[in-house]
C-alpha cells in the first residue's frame, strides 16, 4: 500500500511540475514580443495554420510560454465544419500539433 501511494504522489507531482511550467500571455505581453521580434507578427502565424486548412475561418487564439518556448494556439474551422486545433512555435511558425478537435 505504502508504494501505491508513493507511485501516486510522485506521479502528482510530476503532472503538477509540467503544468507549472507553462503560462498563457496576456495581449500587452504578446505585442511586447511581437514588436521586438521575438514572435512572428499574428497574421503571418495565422496564415500558416490556415495554409494547412485552406478555406478554414479562424476561432480562438492564445499565446504561451513553455520551458521557455512560445506557442502559438489557434482554433480553426474548416468548410466541412471540422474545428482543428493548430499550435505553432511563435519565432517560425513551424507546426508543432495539428489535430482535429473532439
């Protein structure tokens, strides 16, 4: 019993320690980055995930910092009406995730 509870906090902290280390950015943090070059401008990342989705209208978006890394999270929904989940490295705009939403 005493290594199942063990197993079971070590897991916890372990999932709690990842989450940790991201952090979402708020709009002046964003535009602070976009404008000294550390991020792509916002139309350029968008038009990079809708060059993977042609036709697809963009939903939500969000900015985050993980491990020191920014992500760019974007929803779109495709002319079939499917929505996508695109993330993308914000320096690049390389596709990190691209998959359909449940």
């Amino acid at each position: 019993m005493k290594k199942l509870t063990a197993l079971l906090a070590t897991a916890l902290i372990a999932a709690t320690a990842g989450v940790a280390q991201a952090r979402d950015l708020g709009p002046d943090e964003a535009l602070k980055l976009r404008d000294a070059g550390t991020i792509l401008s916002f139309d350029k990342l968008n038009a990079a995930a809708l060059a993977k989705h042609p036709g697809a209208t963009v939903g939500e978006t969000e900015l985050d910092e993980e491990y020191g890394r920014y992500i760019y999270q974007v929803d779109l929904l495709d002319a079939q009406g499917v929505q996508w989940d695109v993330e993308l490295d914000a320096s690049n705009a390389q596709i990190l995730k691209d998959h359909q939403d449940d």
